[in-house]
C-alpha cells in the first residue's frame, strides 16, 4: 500500500481527492486540514485525519513513511488575500515551506502540489503556456512564490516535485463558503433557494472550467508518470465560457426565470483564463467531462448534500 498525505483534505479539491484514492484502493490516506474553510463532514469515512494547521511543527511526524504528498491546503480566495496580504503570506508562503521541510525530513518520494492560474492575470496570451507567468494579486504572488520555494526545495533534495495551476475547478463540494463563492455553486444555491445571485461586472469575463474527475485523473498520473517530475502543468478544459453564459446554463438546467444581480467588478481578477493544456496532454491527460454533465452533477450534489 501507497500512503499519501493530503494537506486541506476537508476542502473541495482535497476531499475529491481522498474519495478518489478509496475508490481506487491500494492507498493509505492521512489528511490535514484546520477547517478554517473545509468542511468535516466531507473528509470521507476511514481516512486518518488530524485537525492541524500546516504552519505547525505537529505536522512533521504524520509524514514519516509517506510516499506522496498532495499540498492542497491555503488561502485561496481573492478578496480576502487582498484583504490581508499578511496572513496570506504566511499560509500560502511560511505553510508551503513548513510542508516541503516536513516532507524533506521524512524522505518523501514527491510532492504535488497547487498553484493556480491566477499567476497568469498580468498575461495577454490566450491560451495561456506555463512560461507565462505574470501574477499581480496578492494570492498569485503568495502562490508564485511558493513555487520558487518548491524548486529550491527539488535543487537541494532527492524529492520530486509536480505544481499544478488549476484553473476554474467546479463540481460537488466546491466551496461555497467563501467570502465571494465560485460562480458555480453561488448561482446553484441561489437558485435553489429561489434568490437572484450576484454577478460581479458585465459579467463578460471568461474562464476556463475543468471539472474535478478530470482533475483528479491528472492526480493519479502524478503518482506513476516520470514524465512528470519537476514539471508545471496547467489543469483547464482548454475552452473557456462567460460568467453570463454559465448563469444561463445553469438556470436553464434549473428552469429558473430569475434574472441575476450585477455589481461592480472585483479588482484583481483576470478579464479571461484560457489554459494551454498541450504539456499535459503530452503525458496522457485529456480533460473528458462536458459542461451540462458536470453542472448536473454540481446541482445534484447541492442539492441532496448543501440544501
């Protein structure tokens, strides 16, 4: 058996992750998580789980005997990064680097773990290649910045390292209790709930959404191709839809007349993502999940688990 350690395991893409693991069997699951954000009832059943925060010393003897370790765990919503810039720092950069020195010490084969395509918001190219890397807000510069940590970390160990930008990752479990929720299942909630959400802008930008199967294929890639070592690689469909165009979408999918609500634009967004996925398309990866199909599931996930 495989032990692999997830770091934000009560999280949205860490909680899939874990799920995915068990489904696929041969794999012993430690999770970390300090619900700040995750949720603990989506920790699945049977994974050993410790309530610790990634910036404490505590994490370092649940790392003895891992083979892989999946970084998930960080601040990671915009608004609130650029809030305090500070704390966002200290979890995203200080954490990052207590887990890379934790995973050093106990002679772990590799870590993957998460960026994001917010480091592409200072980019005009579409699609957008890994050598572009812009980052403007404080969340993509914290995220940039514990990349540079984790390549020194490869330089200076025998460990492997995988960072993945992901971009607009949705599906059941997406966090909703953000400060300012993912469009998915902000609009979901609403209306279900009846209520008009909130779009913020024209509601023109574009994103690039990829749903969390897809994500998590590339996951288990991660664990058995040599292809990827010491590698970047962005995670998107490779299409990207409008903010208008997925309120519709859903509201067609709920049949719902409800007309949203606009208000000024958020600042340090990007205006459109579109990830260039050829590099991960080189080592087997194809992204298979269409939008309605994924939606569908985000509804009914919503649905029978949030409502």
């Amino acid at each position: 058996m495989k032990r692999v350690l997830i770091t934000g395991i009560a999280g949205f893409i860490g909680s899939n992750l874990a799920m995915r693991l068990q489904e696929e069997g041969d794999f012993e699951i430690i999770g970390i998580d300090n619900l700040s954000a995750g949720l603990p009832e989506q920790i699945p059943q049977g994974i050993e789980f410790h309530r610790l925060d990634i910036r404490s010393d505590r994490i370092y003897p649940l790392f003895k005997n891992v083979d892989f370790v999946f970084h998930l765990a960080g601040k990671n919503c915009i608004a609130d990064c650029q809030a305090d810039p500070v704390e966002t720092a200290d979890i995203n950069v200080r954490g990052s680097v207590n887990v890379f020195e934790a995973a050093k010490q106990a002679n772990v084969k590799k870590v993957i773990y998460a960026e994001s395509s917010s480091i592409y918001e200072g980019s005009s190219i579409l699609p957008t290649p890994e050598c572009e890397a812009k980052p403007n807000s404080f969340y993509a510069t914290s995220k940039w910045a514990s990349m540079g940590f984790a390549e020194a970390y490869q330089r200076y160990s025998d460990m492997k390292f995988t960072a993945l930008r992901y971009f607009c990752v949705y599906g059941p479990a997406q966090d909703y209790r953000r400060t300012i929720p993912p469009v998915m299942s902000a609009f979901i909630i609403h209306l279900l709930q009846g209520k008009r959400p909130t779009i913020y802008g024209d509601g023109e930008k574009r994103r690039d959404f990829v749903f969390v199967d897809d994500v998590n294929d590339f996951h288990l890639l991660c664990m058995t191709h040599p292809g990827t070592d010491g590698k970047v690689f962005n995670l998107g469909s490779g299409t990207n839809h409008s903010v208008n165009e997925i309120f519709k979408e859903v509201a067609k999918l709920l049949h719902s007349d409800l007309e949203p609500i606009y208000k000024e634009n958020l600042p340090g967004e990007a205006q459109d993502t579109l990830g260039c996925i050829e590099e991960a398309k080189k080592v087997g990866w194809i992204p298979k999940t269409r939008l309605e199909e994924g939606l569908k599931r985000s509804i009914e996930f919503i649905r029978e688990r949030v409502l």
